[in-house]
C-alpha cells in the first residue's frame, strides 16, 4: 500500500515537472515564432501543441481588441446622442419662441390684472444628478398659496408624495385657464436654453418630494427634466405617482432623437384635449 501511494505520488509529481516544461517550451517557442525564427522543437505533437497555442492566443487579442472597439463606439454614440439632443432642443426652442412671445405678453398682462404678485414664478427644482436649478412658471396661484399647501393637506388627491387638488382652491381665475392649456409652462422654454431643462425628459420634482423617494425613484434623476414627457401624453395628473415614475424610467432606457419627436409630437393633441391637467 505504502508502495503504491510512493508511486502515485511520484507520477503527479513527473507529470506537473513535464506540464512546466511542455508550458516553459511553448513559451520560448512562441517567443522564436514571434520574432520570426524557427521554434526549436522537431517534435510533431509539441508543433500541434504550439499551433493551437498560438492561434487561442490571437484569439484572446481579437476579442480584447473587439471589446475595446465595442466600447470606444458606445462612449462616442453616447456623446454624439447628447450633443444631438441639445441640437435639437435649441433648434425647436429657438424656432418656436418667436410664435411663443405674444401668448407671453397676453399671459402677462392678464395675470397681473387678474391677482396681485408676480408674473413669473421662480420654484427651485431637482434637475439631472439631483442638481438644483430655478424653475420658471407663469405664476397660477394667489402669493399665499405655499402657506395654505398646509391647511389643505387632508384633501390632496393624488398618491404618495404628489400634492394634486382638481378643485385648488388656491388657484387663480387665469391660472385655471392657463394650467388647462399647459400654457403656465412657457416659460420653462428659457430653462431648455439655459440647459437646465430639454424639451423631453422626466418633469423636475421639487426638493421635498425628493426626500421622501424610495431608493427605485432616485434613477429619475439620471437624465435631464423635461417640459413634456411620456407623463403629459399618458394622462398627466390622472395616473399614479409609481405609473408615472414607470414611463420616466421607460423613457430613460428609450430615450433617443426619434422618440423626443414623437413625444414631442404626441404633446400636441395632449395639451389640446387638456386630459389630466389641473
């Protein structure tokens, strides 16, 4: 018995010495090969034996040179991808401003005889990387309305964190008509210059909404907020909070030029039917 295990054991060992030696000489001719000389073994079986090492390593180059190829075309599609979408939001932006300032000037004017306060309502909001930024909005509630957010948190209609009354007391005459045509938005047109806003894209949550997100929410702000978005064209205020953050992690996923377009597009007989929007 005691001989029998001194043998095996002298097997094992003769046979990891012959893998060194098999590996220190495909090693040494690979080296030989490389440089262009002949290799140095005459054996048949050790020349098969280099042939299917050398050609497992090329191999192994092509593959890591595949994915770096792979991986230098993704940085540069997605580099390509956000400065497109810039493009195109200053483009539209800038096209439809024009059309855009006197429906302003009428809003202005309009608001101002309707309720005393400002015109323009400057709200901080959470953008991309939970950066803040200034919101603009026509303003649509009486000056007081933050105090009375309080008195009329027992009545709030939507779902979690969202605050949503269809009849908001707080609302003004102008602001009903303008919040019915999204028209209380416009302004935010100057946030898609500045580049705190695009045209599509996630809606900004304000600070304290943020706060209270679940660990899932936090990945809407892993792209740039938006005037319209999925949420606009689904229902707006009509659909559950967890629905809504479903269709901006959707977009997120999906986001590309020709979705922008048909989102913005979509936007359109949206805001005409006014579905969801108070």
């Amino acid at each position: 018995m005691a001989e029998s295990i001194e043998l095996n054991y002298s097997y094992a060992e003769g046979m990891l010495e012959r893998g060194t030696r098999t590996r220190n000489t495909l090693d040494s001719n690979k080296a030989l090969v490389n440089q262009g000389q002949p290799p140095s073994v005459s054996d048949a079986r050790m020349m098969q034996m280099l042939r299917i090492f050398l050609r497992e390593d090329f191999g192994a180059r092509r593959a890591e040179q595949r994915t770096r190829l792979l991986l230098v075309a993704w940085v540069v599609r997605n580099k390509l991808g956000k400065h497109a979408k810039r493009g195109l939001d200053l483009l539209i932006a800038l096209c439809l401003l024009p059309f855009f300032v006197p429906v302003m000037l009428v809003t202005a004017i309009a608001i101002k005889l309707d309720s005393p306060g400002p015109v323009i309502y400057r709200q901080v909001r959470v953008g991309k990387w939970a950066r803040h930024f200034f919101c603009f909005k026509f303003r649509s509630m009486y000056v007081n309305a933050e105090v009375r957010k309080a008195e009329l948190m027992a009545q709030n209609e939507a779902d979690e964190i969202v605050f949503k009354i269809r009849n908001d007391p707080r609302i003004t005459r102008v602001g009903r008509i303008i919040r019915k045509l999204s028209i209380d938005e416009l302004p935010q047109i100057i946030n898609v210059i500045k580049g705190d806003m695009s045209l599509v894209g996630p809606r900004p949550p304000v600070p304290y909404e943020v706060d209270q997100y679940q660990y899932d929410y936090f990945s809407r702000l892993n792209a740039v907020p938006g005037i319209t978005g999925l949420q606009q064209i689904s229902g707006r205020s009509d659909i559950t909070f967890k629905r809504w953050v479903e269709l901006d992690l959707q977009y997120i996923q999906e986001q590309s030029l020709r979705k922008d377009i048909e989102i913005l597009l979509r936007t359109i007989p949206a805001v005409i039917s006014g579905r969801g929007a108070y």
